[in-house]
C-alpha cells in the first residue's frame, strides 16, 4: 500500500510511522515501511493483498518485488518522534482487525410491566446484548424500592405515577439503562347484586341485597332510580300485583361508574 504525497502529510521537523502487521510467513525478510524518496510518494507501505492495484492513493505491492508476506491491520502516522516507552504502549494497544481483544458494545435495556391495582410485574427479558450476554439486572420501581433479577414483583403503597429504572449489565461490565413510566390505581371489588321475588296479598315484592360497597347506593328498578339507601339491602315494593318482570341494578350514588350486574326478577 502507497501513501501519497499531499500537502497534509508535509511535516516540518519529526514523524512517526507505526505498522500492524500479520506475516503468513517468517522464513527471509521483506520491507514494511520505505521511505522511497524526497518528492512523489515519500514513505510506503510494502504488503501483498488479492485484486492488487499498483498506483493511485492507494497500491498495494512492493518496490522492485519486494513485500511483507501477510497483512497490514492497522497504520498511524503521528506528527513528532514518538519515544520508545510511547512506542512500546502503542504496541500494546489492541487493534480493529488485528486480533486482539474488540471493544465491548453496551447492552441495551427494555422494559416491559403490567399491573393489576397497586401491584406490577416487570420483566425484562427483552433487553439484549450484541456481542455477549447480559448477566445482570437492577430494578428501581421508583417508590424507594428496589429488586433484582430478569423479572420481579413490586406492590406500590399508594396510587400514582412512578418513574422505573432497569439497569442491565453484561459480560463485559458495560450498563444500560431504562425508563419506564407506570400508573397505578387501587382497584375496586366488583358490586354484586342478588335478587328475589315474592308476593304479598298479590303485590310484587323483591329483597335485593349486594355486597362490595355499602352506600350510599342508588337503586335501579327498569332503568331508572327509584330510592338511594346507605347500606346493602333494599325491599322493593313495586305496587304491582299479576304478572310482569323487573330489572335491578345498583350503582354508587357518587361513582356513576361503579354499578352492578343486572338482575331480572320474573312474576
């Protein structure tokens, strides 16, 4: 490979040129680095390769057949005389290609929850790692609390929105980091109604009793308030005698929302 002359490498007092090189064979010898003249391509770079070019800015090849038998991995060109101890930790530098040991690339953290009233699953198990594998997962549920482990289980104290933070590590100590934002509300038991009819001197009567909330409660007789009660049991007196039928529901008197089931009762 040939560097070309160009006003950027024109240097005014010291260089250095420093070569990573792979020989497919020691036996002999064969020039890495030339300085081949004052003018035109000054220094070079003597390798052989497949598809060889043997000018432009770029050429592989050797001066008069003569080449290192392998590959180049890696050039730097410096601007000053390096001295031996900057050389020799040079030398110890890993580089791209040449078989030393490739930069770890940080994983990356995923966070996926679900909750049920105060309490939330997370789970993590969708983070990953390109180059190795993640060893280690941190859990902030943003409470104060904290857990560890692919998945876990957190039971918040108090509605609210909570910041959480999942912190993954790999095998090669790189972290990443997550945020995720949850919701938590504490969930209402069901109202559930029951309902039985009977009659008194032919007129329809029917006791409803419900459980999960104890009022004050709106009672719902064919779609529309007919009493609000503090407690869980009503008798409806209908005043109605013969055949007939009634649907029943009831419904928090401040939380339209939080209603029962419907019930029919059948005379």
């Amino acid at each position: 490979m040939t560097v070309a002359d160009a006003a950027s490498l024109d240097l005014s007092s010291q260089m250095t040129l420093e070569a990573w090189v792979r020989p497919s064979s020691t036996k002999g010898k064969a020039a890495v680095l030339v300085k081949e003249g004052t003018s035109g391509p000054v220094y070079a770079l003597h390798a052989s390769g497949a598809g060889r070019r043997a000018s432009g800015a770029v050429a592989t090849g050797g001066l008069a057949n003569e080449y290192l038998a392998g590959t180049l991995d890696d050039v730097r060109i410096y601007d000053s005389a390096l001295s031996a101890a900057e050389i020799a930790s040079d030398m110890d530098t890993p580089v791209s290609g040449g078989g030393g040991t490739p930069t770890n690339q940080p994983p990356t953290a995923v966070i996926a929850s679900d909750c049920t009233g105060l309490t939330c699953t997370f789970d993590g198990a969708a983070s990953s790692d390109t180059d190795g594998q993640i060893v280690e997962w941190a859990w902030d549920f943003g409470d104060g609390a904290t857990a560890s482990g692919q998945t876990a289980t957190h039971t918040y104290a108090a509605e609210g929105t909570y910041d959480v933070h999942l912190a993954v590590t790999d095998d090669g100590g790189a972290t990443s980091l997550a945020h995720h934002d949850v919701v938590v509300t504490a969930s209402t038991a069901p109202i559930s109604l029951t309902a039985s009819g009977y009659k008194v001197r032919g007129v329809h009567h029917v006791d409803l009793q419900w459980s999960g909330a104890d009022g004050p409660m709106d009672v719902y007789r064919n779609g529309s308030v007919v009493t609000t009660v503090t407690g869980t049991t009503y008798t409806d007196r209908t005043g109605q005698k013969g055949g007939g039928s009634y649907t029943y529901r009831v419904c928090g008197a401040d939380v339209t929302t939080d209603c029962t089931e419907q019930v029919t009762v059948q005379f």
